[in-house]
C-alpha cells in the first residue's frame, strides 16, 4: 500500500488498542503504543530512501529484507526499544505487542498488492503478489479516514474500527472474487493461456490484463467480466548472441528480470553504431504505452555504453536519462 494508507491504518491500529484494557488504563502506555502502532506501520518502507541511489537497487530491493519474517521480528523490537526510552513508565510488553501488529499488518496488506513484497524471505525470494488491491485503494483509505473522523468526534474507537475492520475483510473478499471472474473471463477469451496476470486499478470493476498463451502475450483490460484485449505479441526467445549475452549482465536489466515476470524484448541499431536491448514489461500498459521498461546500449566492443531501467512515459525522455547515464 502506499504511505498515506499505511499511516491512516496505524493511526486506526492504535485506536483499536484501545481494547487492551493496559492501553485504555494507562495513558502513558496508549501514547507509546500509539506512537508504535504509527512508526511500526510506516517502518518496512523505510527502503524507500534506496530509489535515491538509482532505480536498479531500488526495483531489486524495494519490500525485499525490510519486509521479511526476520524483519517483521526486529522492527518491533527497534521501535520498542526506542520509544520505551521516551515513554519510560509505558507497559513495555503491550508497546510490543501493538507495535509487532502494526509491522506484521504492514507487510501482510502489501502482499495483496500488484507489486508484491518478498515476505518468505530468508527461506524464498519469491514475489508474494496477489493483485487484488490497487497500491492505493481510495476505499481502504477512504474507510479508514471516515474511522478516523468518527473517532474526533468521540464514537467509541473500538467498535468503530472493529466495524471498520469487518467492512474491509469483506471488501477483500469481494476483491478476491471479482478477480477470479476476471481470470476466468480471460481463460475463455484466450482459450491456450499458460498464465494469466490480473491487477488492480484505483477503479472498483477495472483490472489490467498480461498474458501469456503457447505462442503469443495478449495485453488488455477489463470491466467486470468483459474482457478488451489491446495488444498481442507473437513470443519470441531472446536471441543468444554476445551483444544481448553482454546486455543481460548490466545491472539494470537484471533488476528488471528479476521484478518483471512477464516481458517482451527489441533489439535495434541506434547512432554512433549502438545495438539496443530493450525490454518492455507488458503489465503496465498506459496511454497506448508500455512504461517500464530497461534498455542497455552496446557498442560494437562488447561494452555496455549505457543503460537504464524504471518507469518512463516518453522516449525523449528515455533517451535523456540514457545519456545520463553515459555520462556518469
């Protein structure tokens, strides 16, 4: 989820405590737990700060170790430990307690996402992605505000976000339904699917579509169960030539591969006699464009001239970020 979120549930989090009767008896304890619930729900985002160095290791490590099981473990700890020094008559056991919620709630929403987070980890690096929940749902968040709101005006916070709580584990699973009608829609529609991806958007009955039969990927959306397929993409194995054997070990590219489950490739001759690797994830598809992508230029040594990958709405602006890249 995204931050905003993330902060409005804390906040919910910390008012639900309030049913542990050494929070709602002890003032000192509901302002530590509070501060826990808040700084244990934004905590595992603290990745974030790694898209300052470059795309790359942001796309390789973003919901990677800082959400998993190790970390779900240790971030209460830190927090606790911390915020037990500033609210030191504060019930360090219960400070753990709704702190530990707050970080595990964290990580288990994001595995709703389209994105995902790598949450198995140490014992598997695969993506946990479920792609019923948009990054940013305005009805999570909107439920959650509304909470919020009634508890200023002093209804009772835990049957208020008990209630909450109960609307939007039904909400989930409505999420979970609507999107196995739409996976069954496109099997219909595709008939040799090898796999099938269906996200979310921030529109209740709209999902985005990338799939993959025996011989082609089909890109499309859908409204409910009708199913528009946009784009279809005859596969072709990436050639196993030196050029793209170089451009498969740039770093940018290999971030890419290691996020994108689904993509296709180009491979074309750009000026000053460069050879492109491009490859296009097929599940981002906006405005006619395929926005994610990683592309690295070869010259005719076998050097990597430059390269980039992340989310990029124009070619001209592609092809600047390449050359700042090429004068780094």
């Amino acid at each position: 989820m995204d931050s905003g979120t993330h902060l409005v549930m804390g906040v919910a989090l910390g008012g639900l405590a309030l049913v542990d009767p050494v929070v709602a008896n002890h003032s000192m304890t509901f302002g530590a737990v509070m501060a826990g619930t808040i700084l244990g729900s934004q905590a595992p985002d603290v990745d974030t700060i790694l898209k300052l160095r470059n795309n790359a290791v942001y796309i390789r490590h973003h919901r990677g170790i800082t959400h998993s099981i190790p970390a779900v473990l240790l971030w209460p700890i830190g927090i606790t430990v911390v915020l037990s020094l500033i609210f030191q008559e504060a019930n360090v056991l219960h400070l753990w307690l709704w702190t530990f919620l707050a970080v595990f709630l964290h990580v288990f929403v994001d595995i709703f996402n389209a994105y995902g987070t790598q949450a198995l980890r140490p014992f598997s690096r695969k993506w946990v992605a479920l792609g019923v929940i948009n990054t940013f749902d305005p009805i999570i968040f909107g439920i959650h505000c509304i909470g919020i709101l009634l508890w200023v005006f002093n209804f009772d916070p835990v049957r208020t976000f008990t209630i909450m709580y109960l609307i939007i584990i039904a909400y989930y699973i409505v999420r979970f339904a609507l999107q196995s009608a739409v996976k069954r829609a496109v099997i219909n529609t595709i008939q040799d699917e090898d796999f099938v991806i269906v996200a979310p958007t921030m529109r209740f009955f709209n999902w985005r579509i990338a799939a993959k039969s025996k011989t082609h990927y089909y890109v499309g959306t859908a409204y409910g169960r009708t199913i528009n397929i946009y784009d279809k993409f005859e596969i072709h194995p990436i050639p196993k030539t030196p050029i793209v054997d170089k451009a498969m070990e740039d770093v940018n590219l290999q971030a890419f591969v290691s996020f994108s489950p689904i993509y296709r490739w180009e491979i074309s001759e750009v000026d000053n006699g460069l050879t492109e690797v491009r490859l296009i994830d097929l599940r981002y598809r906006s405005n006619d464009r395929y926005p994610f992508v990683a592309v690295a230029h070869i010259d005719e040594n076998l050097n990597i001239v430059n390269s980039y990958t992340g989310w990029i709405f124009s070619e001209d602006k592609l092809q600047r970020k390449l050359q700042i890249g090429a004068s780094d």
